[in-house]
C-alpha cells in the first residue's frame, strides 16, 4: 500500500491548481467526444452521402482545424491564453450543433469547416497554457496526465458513442456541444489568465506576425520536427477514417468498431501513468524511433485482419507506439518554444495535425481505392520505419536548441546546418479520412 501511495504522489503530486482545472475540463469534454469517431459512419450510413463525399466532409473539418489553429495560435500570444480558449469553446460546441442539424451537403460540408475552425483554435492556447503553469521539471508528468484523461474520455466515449447512436444521431451532437460548454465553463470560472506569468506581450517590432512566421520559417529544426509529425499523423488518423471502413467489409458492425476503438484509450488509461518512470532518463530521439516503430508495426498488420480479435490486437499494438511518442512529443515542443512566441509555435505544430487531417481522407481513400487495402496498411507500417531513421538522425540537433533556449542569456539562433531527412516513403503510401487529434 505504501508503494502504491508513493507512486500516486510521485505521479500526480505537486502540481499547481490551474493545471487541475485544465485537467478537469480535458476529461469532461473528451467524454463527450462522440461526433469525429463516428462521422464517417454517420455521413455514409445515416445521411447516405457517399465514401467520397464523406471524405470531402471529413477534409474539410482538417482544413477547418489548419486555419483554426493558425488563427488560435497568433491569438493566444496577441489576445491571450484564455479569452482564445474561451472563444473557441463556445464557437464549437455552436457548430456541433449546427453540423448536427444540417442537411444539405453544401450545409454539412461548411458546419465541418467552420467545427474544425473553431474545434482546433483552442488548442495552441490550451497547450500554451499548460507549459506557462507547470514548471520544466514536471512536464512529463503532467502531459502524461493529461493525455490520459484525454484517452479515459476517448475510451468511455467510444462505447457510449455506440450505444448513443441507436437512439439517433443527433443526440451525439448535443451530448458533445454540452461537454464543450462544460469545459468552456470551468476556464471562465477558475482559469485565471497565464501569459503575463512567463512571457509578457511580444514588442510591437518582434511581435508583428510577419516577424513571427520568419522566425518560425527560418527554424528548420522545427519545422524538421513538425514535418515527422506530419508524417506521424498521416499514418495515426487511419484510426478514424480508413480503419472503420476496413472493419465494415469485414462484415463487422458500428458498435463492434466502437468495441475495438475503446480498448485504444482503455489500454492508456491502465499504462499510461507509468510511461514517465519508463522513459525518463532515456534519450527522446530513441524512444520517438520506438514509438515510431511500433506505430507503423501495428498499422501495417491491420492489412492481415478479418475478425474483431485481430483487429483489438493491431489497436493495442499501435497504441503502445502512441503512449510512448505522446510524453515525448509535448515536451519537446515545449522545449523547442521560444517564450514569447510560445503560442505561434503550438499552433505551427497543432497544424501538421490539421493538414494531415485534410489530406489523410483523400490520400487514404485513393490508395485504398487503386492499390487496395493491403498497400494502404503496409505503407502505413513503411512510414513508421522511415520516421524512427529521421528520429535518430535528427534528434542530437533538437536537443541542442532546446539545451539553448533553457540557458537564459544565450542568444539562440534557429537555423541549425542539420536539415531533418523528411520520410521519402511516405509520399507513396500517404492514406486516410482522419479526425484532427486527440493529442492534441
């Protein structure tokens, strides 16, 4: 008992309030998060539109979320952390409703765009928010937390999402608005504004967003970063796009999805807590290659699925991968962040996420459609092999610039002469209708 008491404080202890309360309004608002698991379901099988007009819908939610988190991301460092958050909560959980009212697919096509617009705003001044509260020592800890109630929301949601639609779609809708109201909520009642905290408004003469797009531009061990994430993404989104459809020709149901989607987020809720102790210590670049690997490892062998048992074994294959890249990733970017362009830079990374959920529908459905599925599958797991090279390379200059910006005093300049390798494979095998993150 001692040591299970040791372990939970030296887990969860320690942490400041506002970390709690952000906390507290993730888990609430991801247990309502039925709508993206089921779109594609809902627009083919409910609405009748077809797999290409759904992944037309589904795209547009991604191109949505990239001008979202474009726009979030210069907000949270211009207006600031919360009234972004605030604004972007209340946006969405508005057009939940109204996408789930809509008819027309002219209607529908604009409710995702303007969803993922307002969806995906929040999250640069969300992820901004928590490195301005919690100290660099404990920000491992504190992203596994908060993932985990991200993946405890998404695994409840994914079984209730099941049973909800049979009682109609659009009660999937007005259940996800209403949690999003909720956590919108919480940050009005008990979330104070952070940025004043670590990084006082930019000057007007650095702060101007063409300043910020060059320095980010000119950053090219970012932007190398970004880019494997793009990679990453193309290959993770699978999950929501062209893994239900795979599962539908193998005559298995929505609910059976539901089934062997939850055990994604039940497994992360019984591991993830213990992530921290396992990989701290060890090299981020070896464990992002592992993540890597194992990611694509179990994406590939979905090629070789047919029954529901198959298919909750590559689900708990490559979310073995997720646990281990999502602690990893969020410190990182955390690192890599100067200060005062804290929110430019979450948001700069949060659309890698977007573009790829924009592209992963139609890239997923054409290779799918002309190669077949066993291609789509089994590029998904060449990617991931392609990704951990381009980690081990291009890890030691990350970890230098990061080195630099926690030396106050030093200058940091962000061009480095290590170009990231970006993932020639990928090109080839890109696929899937995808949902915008849960990381985020």
């Amino acid at each position: 008992m001692r040591t299970v008491q040791g372990w939970f404080r030296d887990t969860t202890g320690g942490l400041p309030r506002t970390f709690w309360y952000l906390w507290t309004g993730t888990l609430i608002n991801r247990l309502g998060s039925f709508v993206l698991v089921f779109l594609a379901i809902y627009l083919t099988q409910e609405r009748d539109f077809s797999a290409s007009q759904a992944g037309l819908v589904i795209g547009l939610w991604g191109v949505g979320g990239a001008v979202g988190t474009t726009i979030g991301g210069t907000l949270t460092d211009r207006w600031g952390r919360r009234p972004t958050l605030l604004t972007a909560h209340l946006g969405a959980a508005t057009m939940m409703v109204a996408l789930g009212l809509a008819r027309p697919l002219w209607a529908v096509a604009l409710g995702a765009l303007l969803l993922g617009t307002f969806a995906e705003a929040a999250r640069p001044a969300f992820g901004a928010m928590m490195v301005d509260v919690v100290p660099e020592k404990d920000r491992l800890r504190a992203f596994s937390l908060n993932y985990w109630a991200i993946n405890l929301g998404f695994a409840c949601a994914a079984v209730l999402a099941g049973l909800a639609a049979q009682s109609g779609y659009l009660l999937l809708f007005l259940v996800d608005a209403a949690t999003t109201l909720v956590t919108a909520l919480i940050i009005f009642t008990r979330v104070g504004e952070t940025r004043s905290a670590h990084a006082g408004p930019v000057s007007k003469g650095a702060a101007a967003p063409a300043g910020a797009l060059r320095t980010i531009l000119s950053d090219r061990v970012f932007l190398g970063f970004v880019a494997l994430n793009l990679f990453g993404a193309l290959v993770f989104l699978q999950h929501i796009s062209m893994l239900p459809i795979a599962m539908g020709d193998s005559g298995l149901s929505p609910a059976t999805y539901g089934s062997v989607i939850a055990l994604n987020g039940v497994l992360i809720v019984v591991g993830q807590l213990f992530v921290p102790k396992l990989i701290k210590g060890r090299s981020r670049s070896h464990v992002l290659a592992l993540a890597a690997l194992v990611m694509g490892a179990g994406f590939g062998l979905t090629a070789f699925a047919d029954t529901a048992w198959l298919y909750g074994l590559t689900v708990l294959i490559w979310t073995v991968g997720e646990m281990l890249n999502s602690p990893s990733n969020a410190t990182l970017i955390a690192e890599l962040s100067p200060a005062a362009l804290r929110g430019r830079y979450q948001g700069a990374f949060s659309l890698s996420w977007q573009l790829a959920g924009a592209a992963a529908p139609v890239l997923g459905g054409l290779v799918r459609e002309h190669s077949g599925n066993t291609t789509l599958w089994l590029g998904c797991a060449a990617i991931g092999a392609v990704m951990a090279v381009a980690h081990l390379v291009s890890g030691p200059a990350r970890e230098r610039r990061a080195a630099r910006l926690r030396t106050p005093g030093i200058p940091v300049t962000p061009v480095t002469v290590v170009r990231t390798p970006v993932p020639e494979a990928a090109e080839a095998a890109a696929t899937a209708p995808a949902e915008p993150v849960r990381a985020s």
